[in-house]
C-alpha cells in the first residue's frame, strides 16, 4: 500500500505557484502527496477553496487572513464564506501574530482579527494553522483563552521551553525544509514529541543553503520527511506513518485517498 505524505502547511494560491499548478497537482497525485493549501486573505481563501473542490482527495482548503493584512479583515465577510463554503473548508489558516511586522501593522490590530478567526474556528470546530513569529508567548496566551480542535503552530520558531508549553496543550508542530541544514531546526525537532510532528513546505518560499534559493513547490516536503527520519532514528516508511497519522489527528478526520 502506498505511503502518503501530508504537506501541512503550503499556500497553492501565490502567484508564483500559478503557472506550476496543474504540474504540481499531477505529480502530487502520482507521489500520493496531500496538500493543505493556507490562505493570507480573503482572495486567496476564495482560490483555494476552488483548487480543493477540483481536487477533493488531493488539497484541504484553510482559509484565513494572515496577520500582514490583518487590516482588511472584514469580519462578516470572512464567517459568510466560511458558514456557505463549510463543505469545502477543511482548517482555518494562515492565522496569528507577526512581532516582527508589528511596527507596520500593530500587534493590537493583528491580535483582534487573529481572535474573530479564532472564535470562527471554535464555533465551527475547526483546525487552525497558526503564525506565530517573535509573537510565541502571546499566540499561546491567546490560543489559550479558547476551546479549539487541532492547532498547528506552523513552521516553529520560539524556544524549547515555548514549545513544551505547547506541547503540553496538546498543540502540533511544523517543521520544514530547514531541518534539512539548520541545526537549530534539528535540535528543537529533536525535543519536540514524535506523535506532534508535522511537515511542511510553506511553498512558494525560497530555501537557501542546499536548495539553492528555488521557489519551493509541495514536493519539497519528501526532503523534510527524510530529514525527520534520520533525526527520529526510524526508517522513511515508519516515519511517513508516524506523520500521516498526525496529520488526520490534527484535523480530526481520516485522510481518504481514492
């Protein structure tokens, strides 16, 4: 039986993915890769749930307003493509704070719209797929305030002691194409529970070091499983079941491949 990988976080409606797309949904289908495509806006989550309606099996749709342009949230228009797309929404996502932008966007503007998504995420049951750069301690403060399903603190980068604490809360954690060559990378991976492990590409990203600083496409995400193998000490097919059976706890539902 094929094993199947789980891209947890990519973003199949960036213009720069455009042009690739039919090829990288027939090779994701070949190599037996689900993608769950994030959003960063109100477009975007439109597109994806398009992409994920023709490619049912294929692409989970997340929608969501990233905190870069959490100032044109518009809170009712948001809850009414979800409540009249719901058949299709799989997670809500890109969602959270950026400490890093919050002298162009103020973290109190990002922290409102990252809350509204929030409460759209609990009153439907959702999955989240959350931002939280240099912002760790107040995303999990927030995330706490709420009764949530599967959250994923996508593409990690606080301290051992920030992931224990969300750990402890039973959160899920990406990892992607730098556990390939940081060190950093590898360590935190190293400390983090094998059963809360997820793989990403954050695709269209450019990687440098061995990758050369090429757009990343969903296929990418082979290379980080092989990575997490090596670090978990199991074999590739034992740590793609690991992964997949993460990733369908992390939304709740069993991943069917037809």
């Amino acid at each position: 039986m094929r094993c199947l990988l789980v891209d947890s976080h990519s973003h199949l409606a960036e213009d720069e993915l455009k042009p690739l797309l039919e090829s990288i949904l027939i090779s994701c289908r070949k190599s037996g890769t689900i993608i769950f495509t994030n959003s960063s806006n109100l477009q975007s989550s439109i597109q994806n749930i398009a992409i994920a309606e023709s490619n049912r099996d294929l692409v989970k749709a997340f929608v969501g307003v990233h905190p870069w342009e959490a100032q044109h949230y518009d809170d009712k228009a948001f809850n009414d493509l979800v409540t009249d797309k719901m058949e299709h929404v799989s997670g809500i996502g890109e969602i959270g704070l950026d400490g890093k932008y919050s002298s162009i966007i103020p973290l109190e503007t990002q922290k409102e719209t990252f809350e509204r998504q929030l409460e759209a995420a609990e009153k439907h049951e959702l999955p989240i797929s959350v931002h939280s750069r240099r912002a760790q301690d107040h995303v999990l403060d927030i995330l706490e305030t709420f009764s949530l399903g599967g959250v994923l603190l996508h593409w990690f980068s606080g301290s051992e002691e920030q992931m224990r604490r969300g750990l402890d809360s039973g959160y899920f954690f990406g990892f992607g194409p730098t556990v390939v060559y940081s060190k950093g990378a590898k360590r935190l991976l190293g400390k983090c529970d094998q059963d809360r492990v997820l793989v990403e590409t954050d695709s269209p990203v450019h990687y440098g070091a061995c990758f050369e600083n090429r757009v990343s496409t969903p296929l990418l995400v082979y290379s980080v499983a092989y990575s997490v193998s090596n670090i978990f000490k199991k074999s590739l097919e034992e740590t793609l079941n690991i992964i997949l059976e993460n990733s369908q706890n992390y939304i709740g539902r069993r991943i069917v491949w037809r």
